[in-house]
C-alpha cells in the first residue's frame, strides 16, 4: 500500500458557483492562482459552519474571480492540514504565501 501525501486532485475555478456546490464536510484545500501556484492551504474545521463548502465561500469573497482550488474531504482535517503545509515546505523549501504570514507550529516531514 503506497501512502499518498501530496493532494493531487485536479484543480477547479474558484468561482461562487463552484464554491456553493461544495460539501459541508470537514477537510484541507488549496487555494492557487491561475497558473497552480499555490498560495494557501486551509482547513474546514469543527469552527466552519458549513464546512468546506463554508471556507471556499469566504475565499472567494476575500480573493475574487481568478484562482482556483481543490478539496479533500478529511474528518482528520487538522493533521492533514499539517501534513500538506509540511510536504509543501520540503518540496519547494517555504510554506504557502498566505501560510507564511501567520505559520503555524510545525514539524518536519522528508517525503520522497
């Protein structure tokens, strides 16, 4: 059995649109530009009304038109968080941009 770290679902507009036809469940996404750089990775919480569906929403409304995102649906959102931050920062040396600004205590994780 081969362990997946990385989130690796393909990416979608982040439109209102998109956004409202998310579930309501707990789990990470990823929040990049136009081009897949990607510039936050979040999680919907216990503290996110309606889950995923309740963070993409807010992310369109703070970023507008242009980025796009994609999903996981984890009810381990909070390890999985931590997780994908620390594979991002051992694949290209730094946290997301938006992640960087308030960073959250983290370990290191070498993945191959």
């Amino acid at each position: 059995m081969s362990l997946r770290l990385r989130l690796d679902k393909p990416w979608q507009p982040l439109t209102a649109e998109t956004a409202q036809r998310l579930p309501g469940q707990l789990g990470v996404y990823q929040v990049a530009d136009a081009r897949g750089t990607v510039l936050f990775i979040g999680q919907a919480g216990a503290r996110s009304p309606f889950g995923l569906r309740s963070e993409l929403q807010r992310e369109h409304r703070e970023r507008g038109d242009g980025c796009q995102f994609r999903v996981e649906v984890n009810q381990q959102y909070r390890t999985r968080w931590f997780e994908l931050l620390m594979v991002h920062k051992a694949d290209h040396g730094s946290l997301p941009p938006d992640n960087a600004k308030n960073p959250p205590p983290l370990g290191r994780l070498s993945p191959s």
